[in-house]
C-alpha cells in the first residue's frame, strides 16, 4: 500500500471535473494506492519525476499529475481537464510549484 498525499487544492479540483472523469479518476487514484503503478493507458510519464493518470470518457479528457517520492509516497499535484492534445505548460508549471512546496513541507 502507498502513501498518497494531496495537494491542498487537488480535492477542489478533481471536484470540480465533470462528474463522469471524476469517478474514474477517484478510482485510478485508488488504484494507484494499492498496487504503486499504473501503466498506459491509465498513466504515462511527463519526464522530469511527473506522471500523469489519464482519464477519457466520451469527449472529455482529465488529467492528474503526480509524482514519487521516498518511502513509498505519491504526492498527487493537479488535475484538469485537457482540451489540447499536449499538456499545458501552464498546468506542468503548477505541478513543478506544488511539487516543490509539498517536498517542503513533507520533511
């Protein structure tokens, strides 16, 4: 079992994803816990220690970022609805910044 820690804002945001993305995320995110990886095509790594779990129902594409650290922790960082075929770099900004501020804090 992994340790999962979310970003203070992360739960705001996965509820605010239409509700058909956010049960599947909740689920991959569950997932994710229990066995420590997922592979394609419910994850995919960004480089840089990012990986994103990947959410599509009908026309609607979600997004969650996340990252690995020690002692068996995911630390869970944004989440967003994609409407462009490659992630944002605004939502990789914002990811990198959370990730920086959680493995502050963690220690």
């Amino acid at each position: 079992m992994f340790r999962i820690v979310l970003h203070d804002d992360l739960e705001a945001e996965i509820m605010g994803l239409p509700a058909e993305l956010q049960g599947k995320t909740i689920d991959l995110i569950e997932k994710l816990q229990t066995i420590g990886q997922l592979r394609m095509p419910h994850s995919k790594s960004l480089g840089g220690g990012l990986f994103e779990i990947r959410v599509i129902e009908r026309n609607n594409i979600a997004r969650t970022l996340y990252a690995y650290q020690h002692s068996k922790t995911i630390f869970l960082l944004h989440a967003f609805v994609k409407k462009t075929n490659k992630t944002p770099a605004n939502a990789l900004k914002i990811a990198r910044t959370r990730l920086q501020e959680m493995i502050e804090n963690d220690n």
